[in-house]
C-alpha cells in the first residue's frame, strides 16, 4: 500500500517530471518503455495507460536536474540523492590506495524514485577507479559493500587529501555507468555517473574527520555536506552503526 501512494504522490503532476531534463542515457529505456505501451494498447486499451504510467516513471527515473553546488573550499557533498543509510567505520578497500586505517564511511541508498545521476564529493582528480563484479543484493545492507558489483573511485584534492566514493548496484540496479577516467580533474557537484534502478553509494572521509549527517537523513547530490574539511570535528551527536 505504502509503494502504491509513493507511485501516485509522484504521478499527479507529471508536467512537474517532464519539465525536468532527462540524462540521455534514459533515452533509450523511455523509448522501450513507450513503444511496449503502445503494443499493450492493442491488446487492451486500460493497459497502454498502465505502461504510459511506467514511462513516465522511467522519465523521471532518468532525470537530471541543475543543482545549486555549496562553493565553501574543503566541503565534502553527497555523491547521491537518497537517505543516509550506514554511518560507520571500515577499512577501505586496498585498490584505492587509502591507506590501511579505519575511515568513517557514509552511506546513501537510493531508491527507485530518487534521481540516480551521481555527483563528484569534492574537486580533484580521479587517482584509480576500479570496477567488481559481484552480487545484486539488497543495497541498504552493510553487506553489500563487499559482496555486491561496484565500481570504486578514490578522488584527490588539490592538497593531496583523498576520499573514496562507491557505486554499488542493488536488488534491482543491472548496470553502473562511470562517465570518467583516471587522471581526470572534476569540480564538486560535477556528473560522474549513474547506477539503473535502486542502488547505493559509499563516501570514505579523510581520516580524523567527521560526519555532519545523521541516519536516516535525506541528502541531495552535489548539495547536502556529508563532512568539512575545515571543520573535521564537530560535536556530531548522530546515530552510527
């Protein structure tokens, strides 16, 4: 029931959804989705409108909106749209060259209604990216950090302070998309990529520094601050687990 008046609070206004610019990499799936519709229609007409809901869905799935990016040197933004859904402390993973201390890692999982284009934490370059394969478990697990595909990119700054973002695919994601390379230099707030249809995403801080999120709290890409480097202590009083 609960999915059910999701699927309507976000369909009552559709000139709101299409207003928003799609990411092209929808391009293709909105055409599917709308040319099933249309075979559906001739097998019985209530169906065409079932699946033109779906394709509009599956717009706003891919969309892409500007964002207003936080310019304050030393910010480290949310990668995703979504809910903070793991704050804890791990071990990065060895190929991304951070180092062999625990960081605080900050997860965000997205669902299937939340924009899926991801946006770099902070400016710098991309010193490795390295892609797994693996599972498609569900990505609000802790879990799925180690078992499920991923891609991992450590980005660092022009300080040589470094950080770790994950895509991690999820129960229903089949494909991350990565749209850079390494040696690449990226501005905050700036598109890298995308995970299809529900999927997560990992932010390792710098050592020593802390969260300024709480569980359970909604971030946006590229505008909500995960963490400050010029304020790497703060008297965090949020939930960790």
């Amino acid at each position: 029931m609960k999915f059910i008046l999701k699927i309507r609070a976000k369909m009552s206004n559709p000139l709101k959804i299409v207003a928003v610019p799609m990411h092209p990499e929808g391009l293709k799936f909105v055409a599917i989705f709308a040319g099933i519709s249309v075979l559906l229609g001739f097998i019985w007409s209530p169906l065409f409108w079932i699946g033109l809901v779906l394709t509009i869905w599956c717009y706003y799935f891919f969309r892409n909106p500007v964002r207003s990016v936080p310019q304050a040197e030393g910010l480290i933004l949310s990668p995703a749209d979504g809910v903070v859904s793991l704050i804890t402390r791990a071990i990065p993973p060895v190929e991304m060259g951070l180092g062999p201390q625990e960081r605080v890692r900050v997860s965000v999982f997205m669902n299937v209604f939340n924009c899926h284009v991801n946006r770099a934490p902070m400016a710098g370059e991309f010193t490795s990216i390295n892609y797994h394969k693996g599972k498609f478990v569900n990505a609000s697990l802790d879990k799925a950090s180690e078992h499920n595909e991923r891609n991992a990119l450590t980005i660092t700054n022009k300080n040589g302070v470094s950080i770790g973002v994950i895509q991690i695919a999820g129960l229903v994601a089949r494909r991350i998309v990565c749209f850079t390379a390494v040696g690449a230099q990226i501005n905050a707030g700036e598109r890298f990529g995308l995970i299809r249809f529900g999927s997560r995403l990992d932010v390792f801080l710098p050592v020593g520094v802390e969260p300024k999120v709480v569980l359970g709290q909604n971030a946006t890409a590229g505008e909500t601050v995960l963490a400050d480097l010029a304020d790497p202590t703060p008297n965090w009083k949020g939930k960790r687990i």
